[in-house]
C-alpha cells in the first residue's frame, strides 16, 4: 500500500482502497477463531462473564448487539474444537472461506447465514450447501443490500411449496430488531405475523394520511414520514 496517497496515481490508489477492504474482511474471519477458541477454553466463566457474547463485550468495550453479532458470526463461520481435541468444520465452509480470503464483508456473510437459516428444514438439508455456494457468488459482485435482494429471490423459487409463507413457520421465525444510533434515533427491521403485520397496517395507515396545511398546500411529507 503506498505511502503517500496523494502521489500515487488513480489506479493505484483504487487498488489500495480495495486491498485494506480485504484486509479488513480478513482481520474478522480471523476474530472468529478467537471467539471460538476463547469458548473451547471458557474464558467467559474464567473471567466472570455470564456468555461469551457478555465475555467479548467486557473485553473489546463494544456495544451489546455488536458482541452478539460477532459471536454469531463466529458459529457459523469458525470450526469448532471439542474437549477431546476433535475439529468440527464451520457450519457454513463457503462462507468461512471467501471471508478468510477477504472476498466478503461480515455484512455479506450475515445476509448468507440468515438466508439459509430462513429455509424450512427440509430444504436445508437438501438445498443449504447449495444456496450458501450461490450467495457467496453473488456477494462477491454485490453489496449487502442488493445481495438480500438475491437471497429472498432464491429462497423463494426453491420454496415451491409455500412453507415460507405458512403460519406456523412465520410464527417460529417472528422476529424484532431494533437498533439504536449514538444520537439516541434508531432503525427498526422484524418479521411478522399475519395478524401482527395487519394490526400494524390498520394503525399506521390511519396516521399516515396526508393533512392539508392551514393554507392549503399538499401535506410534503413521505408515507414513510407520515408513519
């Protein structure tokens, strides 16, 4: 990587920028193994920490949900070595292996773990190894974002059956996150219940009807906004 930014030409200074990306996504695949090995041993109990997701918040003072997140990412993506000394290979190699190459972000892999994750039983047993390879294709072209958009298209095609949509699988897989910014604003994501998703809509849309100002110009706030 050169040293003086300002004197190396655009290419070059391109290629860089993509190399510490790399670099970056390698250091994470990297903290997996730590997490891994920091559970194998149990420092959590060792150092009085209730989980190792309390035990790596303590120790790098990172916030709550990033902890989580990273051990997390760490299951899916570390192998495992028992009591006796036997290795157990990462539940998602694919996906391990294009991070320990740096071709992926952690977002990427996350996106990729929920994906198959979200697939009925059945269809992960037959169709996980397969999905996981794909989306890992895909992330190295795309960003996260567009790479959920992917997933979710295919997810569906392999969910012939409608099993994603049936109620007592969306019920197992309900689920809210909030997260919350250092200015105290957060963004909400979740998964919901039929019933849930039209209590919300019943109430929101009654709010997010446009009101006309006293001097009659349109209401300039989004739906969204509106909410």
């Amino acid at each position: 990587m050169p040293v003086d930014l300002a004197r190396c030409d655009d290419d070059v200074l391109v290629e860089s920028w993509r190399e510490l990306e790399r670099t970056r996504n390698r250091l994470a695949a990297m903290e997996h193994r730590f997490v891994a090995e920091a559970e194998r041993r149990g420092l959590p109990f060792t150092y009085g920490a209730k989980n190792i997701a309390a035990f790596v918040r303590g120790l790098l003072r990172v916030h709550p949900r990033e902890a989580v997140a990273r051990v997390r990412a760490a299951a899916a993506a570390a192998p495992m070595t028992t009591l006796t000394g036997e290795v157990v290979p990462a539940p998602f190699p694919v996906v391990a292996a294009a991070q320990a190459a740096g071709t992926i972000s952690p977002r990427h892999a996350a996106v990729i773990v929920a994906a198959v994750e979200r697939l009925p039983d059945v269809l992960q047993v037959e169709h996980g190894a397969r999905v996981e390879a794909e989306l890992v294709e895909y992330a190295e072209q795309f960003d996260p974002h567009q790479l959920g958009t992917l997933a979710l298209r295919v997810t569906t095609l392999l969910d012939q059956d409608g099993t994603l949509t049936d109620v007592a699988y969306r019920d197992r897989h309900r689920d809210l996150t909030v997260r919350q910014r250092p200015d105290g604003s957060a963004s909400i994501t979740g998964e919901a219940t039929a019933e849930l998703a039209e209590r919300l809509l019943t109430v929101l849309d009654a709010l997010a009807a446009p009101k006309l100002s006293i001097d009659g110009t349109k209401d300039p706030r989004t739906a969204g906004q509106r909410r």
